[in-house]
C-alpha cells in the first residue's frame, strides 16, 4: 500500500484518517493542502476514483468567498481547485490509483 493523505492539520477528519492508519501501523504520507496542492496529475487520479462535486467543500470561506455555487462546468472546477487548494473538502487519501475524499474507514478497511 501507499497511501497519501491530503489534508489540513486543523481538520478533525485528518486527524482522523491519520489515527486510522496509525493505529494499524500503515505508513502514509502526509501533505498539508495549506502548504502544497495536489498536481493536476493527482487530481486526475482522485478524478477516477471521485466525482469532482465531492471534492468541494460547499462550506469553506473560500467556496464562500469565490462566489462559486453557480458554477457547472468542470473544468472550471478542476481550475478552481488548482489555483484554490482550500476549496478541497479533506481528508483525500489515496491508495495508488484509489482515492476517498472525508473519513471513510469502510472503504479503507478493503484495501489492507
């Protein structure tokens, strides 16, 4: 397994996520959205796995601020998630070519 978790320390669901794998003693990579974004080949991959409405947390200051509910297209999306890594609604964890976006032990649990 390799297993990436995208996410932001102050997010309870991170925590979450990272105390999953801690405790049954799987390595996984950290990377804090406030830091660095996904790639647009990572979001690609999530993409496979995750509808990019998903993605989205509809509830951040920067969904808020952006004025976005309207927007349809996805391609403007996937633009705005590029340029805007806090619009993401986290924890992202990815498992090669898997991905789960917010807690999701039960879909975890499949892949050990």
């Amino acid at each position: 397994m390799n297993i990436q978790i995208f996410g932001v320390k102050k997010c309870f669901d991170t925590k979450k996520a990272e105390r999953y794998f801690k405790e049954r003693k799987i390595k996984y990579q950290f990377i804090d959205l406030n830091e660095k974004a996904l790639s647009k080949g990572e979001l690609e991959s999530v993409k496979r796995s995750v509808d990019i409405n998903d993605l989205v947390n509809i509830k951040s200051k920067e969904y808020k601020n952006l004025n976005i509910e309207h927007i349809r297209s996805s391609s403007v999306k996937e633009e705005l998630l590029l340029n805007n890594p806090k619009l993401y609604k986290t924890p992202i964890v990815r498992n090669g070519k898997q991905a789960t976006v917010g807690y999701a032990p039960d879909v975890w649990t499949n892949w050990e």
